[in-house]
C-alpha cells in the first residue's frame, strides 16, 4: 500500500504525466456529455423495453461505451472503428501485400495500415446509422422519421462515431494508454452507478447468501482475467556466439513470450458481429407486409433468442474466433525467419521451418486454453443470471475483460514513464 502511495505521489509531481492524465480526464467528460445528448423523438419506455429483452444490443452497447442505451449522439461509439480494423485484419488473408505491410514493414507500415481502417470508418457509420434508425423506426422507438430528418440524423450519428475515434487517436497520442480502449473503459465504469442503484432498489434481505455468493464469484473472475491476461509461455532462445576481430557477440540466452490470451477481447467481438447483424435483419423482415417472410423470420428470432441456443452457439464462436484471430494476428513463419536472420535459434530445434512448426504446436496447445477462457467469460453473465435469476447480478463479462485488461496496460504504462523518468 505505501509502495502504491508513493508511486501516486510520483505521478502526480511530475509536470508531464500529470498534463497527460489530465487531457485523458478532460475527453473523458467530452464522451460522457456527448452521449448524454439523445437524438430527437425518442420512447423513453420502448427503448428501456428493448433493450432489456435484446441481450445482442446489450452487448454492443458496452462497445458504444454506453452511448447505444440511451440513443445518444455517439450511439455508434467506436463500433464503426473497430469494424473497419476487423475488416482490414481479414483482408491480410485475401491480399498478401496487405499483410507485409502489417507484419513487415515495421512501424510506418502498421500507421499506413491504421489509416485505412480510419478511411473506411465513415461508410461503416453512415451502414450502421441508417441499419439501426430503420430497425427503431420498426420497433416504434423513434417516430416515423422523414427523407430529411433521417439523412440529418444520420449524418449526426456518423460525425459523432468519427468525433469519438478522433478523439480516441489524440488519447493515445497526448495521453497514456490506448485511446480507443479508454473510451470503452469509460462507458462501462460510467454505468456502474446507475446498476448499483438499481440493485439496492430491488435489494431483498432474504437474498443476502446469493449477494455474497455473488461478491466471493465476481472477486475470483476478476483473479481469473488477471492471471489468464498476463500468463505467457516463454520459448527458451539462444543467440549464437559470433567473433569480429578480437571480440565475440552473442551467446544470449532469452525467451520469446507466447501470451495464453494471444487474441485478447477481439473474437468476443467478431462473435457479437456476427450474431448481431442476423438479428438486425430479421427483426426488421419482420415488419414486412409478405405473411411467409414475417413468419420465417418470427422462428429464426425465435431461436436466436432462445438463451440456451444462444449461450452454445456464442461460446463455440468465441473459441472458433479466437484461433482465426491468433492465425492472423501471430505469424510462426515470420517469427521463425527472423530468429533464423538474427542468428538466432530455439536449443534442440533446427532454424527454420523446423522452429515454425515447434512454435506452431506450442501456439495452438496454449490457445485452447485461452479459447475455452474467453469462452466461458463470453457466456458468464448468462450463466450467473440462471444460477442466481437476478439479471442485475449477471457478471458482465466482457465488460469485466476489458476492464481489467484496460487497467493493467494502464498501470503497466505509468510504470514505465515513472520508471523512464526516474532513469
């Protein structure tokens, strides 16, 4: 406790991080007053009552860091944004340049490739913009708006999007942490008041062993998301001696670190993605004069509401993801040619391909693990709501993923200014 008292002092004497933490607080408070503006002609009771029989919209709200609740001005948060960088890590697939620019060309090729996930932001937002005024108009949420009032509502809901990753970007440039992150961590702690409330509204002192129940789960799966995130599986690497006239270089022994969650909340995301648009589809099918569309579309929510349905087909997604996104993210062959280039080796592997497939094969053991981890966080909160029937005490938990690994890169980061700055 007194070494965290002292490394607050730290922080706050000096200028410079604390300019930084500031600019971080004062976007902060522009996101929040932003998404507490709603657009026009809103049903405050629909809207509430959609909300909580939708679990897909539930989820991407926490995404929209809380602006989707309410219909806000930034309603689309920065789901537009990380649409656009989802789109651009599959197109590595299809288009081999793109993918050298990511992987190879270093630092300058990862802002290129960043800049097109920003040009493809707008379209995503204006996409989206109209797919979620046209659903609500169907839902009888929002009036029936007319050719100009929707292209104004639109336009709003797409320039709040960009404002926010904007905004995102200069988080990251002038403050500490990733931005676009921040903004997400915000929209969920800011929600935590209004569920806290609610939760002593409806307090029943007959449920008192559930809520302690509740506190002892939530305290081991925030242990759980710790050490899952920070478990690395280190592959023992030697650097060979080499001797230049009178002096000999190398003969390093290190390790190359293998981290269990590889793909961090990523195929959480590409999960919602996909069981999120299905549903926008048939929800607004629904509302259509042809009686056989209405009711083909009426069974195919049907399922996808149901919850068991749901909870399987999220998980298995989830952990299907989570390898797609490792296969992309993380380049065996790569990481094998450059040890090879450096003089570098893995003891008792030959360079090479050999080292590729050795780290190929300890890559997919330790990605079950975080496959089956991020998993079962993914379905948490329907897991908690049957065992305890409270929806308020459901353990958010991809919220509480992102939390957590939001706050430890954060701790991690100010560490290291402190430390450089000490230096």
């Amino acid at each position: 406790m007194d070494k965290f008292i002292e490394k607050t002092k730290q922080v706050f004497k000096d200028r410079i991080l604390r300019k930084k933490i500031v600019f971080i607080l004062v976007a902060f408070i522009i996101f929040r007053a932003f998404a507490s503006v709603p657009i026009p002609g809103i049903d405050i009771s629909n809207l509430e009552q959609f909300f909580s029989q939708n679990q897909f919209l539930g989820l991407l709200n926490i995404f929209s860091g809380g602006g989707l609740s309410n219909l806000s001005l930034v309603m689309l948060g920065v789901g537009p944004y990380i649409t656009g960088s989802i789109i651009m890590q599959l197109l590595t697939i299809m288009f081999p340049k793109l993918k050298a620019l990511y992987h190879e060309e270093g630092e300058a090729g990862k802002k290129k490739f960043t800049q097109y996930s920003r040009l493809l932001t707008l379209p995503l937002a204006l996409l989206q913009g109209f797919a979620f005024l046209t659903l609500l108009q169907k839902q009888n949420i929002i009036g029936q708006l007319g050719t100009f009032d929707l292209v104004s509502n639109i336009l709003m809901i797409a320039a709040g999007s960009v404002l926010l990753m904007w905004i995102g970007e200069l988080m990251t440039e002038f403050g500490i942490g990733n931005g676009i992150s921040l903004l997400i961590f915000a929209g969920i702690v800011a929600g935590l008041p209004a569920q806290i409330s609610q939760l002593l509204y409806t307090f029943d002192v007959s449920q008192i062993p559930i809520y302690l129940g509740f506190l002892v789960a939530a305290a081991l799966v925030i242990l759980g998301v710790v050490i899952v995130t920070e478990a690395e599986r280190p592959i023992p690497v030697t650097y060979a001696k080499r001797v230049r006239g009178m002096k000999v270089y190398g003969g390093i022994s290190t390790y190359l670190p293998l981290r269990v969650n590889q793909a961090g909340v990523m195929p959480i995301i590409f999960a919602l993605s996909i069981l999120l648009f299905p549903q926008m589809i048939f929800s607004f099918l629904a509302n259509v004069q042809n009686a056989t569309i209405v009711s083909v579309s009426s069974f195919i929510l049907k399922i996808l509401t149901n919850q068991v349905f749901y909870g399987i087909l999220y998980f298995l997604l989830v952990f299907l993801f989570t390898y797609f996104y490792t296969a992309i993210t993380f380049d065996p062959d790569s990481i094998a040619t450059n040890l090879q280039k450096s003089g570098a080796f893995v003891p008792g592997i030959r360079p090479g391909k050999t080292t590729s497939e050795h780290i190929s094969k300890i890559l997919t053991r330790i990605t079950f693990v975080g496959a089956l981890f991020l998993g079962v966080i993914a379905i948490l909160p329907l897991i908690m709501k049957s065992i305890t029937g409270i929806a308020s005490l459901a353990i958010g938990g991809t919220a509480l993923l992102i939390v957590v690994s939001v706050v430890i890169d954060l701790i991690k980061k100010v560490d290291a200014q402190v430390a450089m700055r000490e230096y």
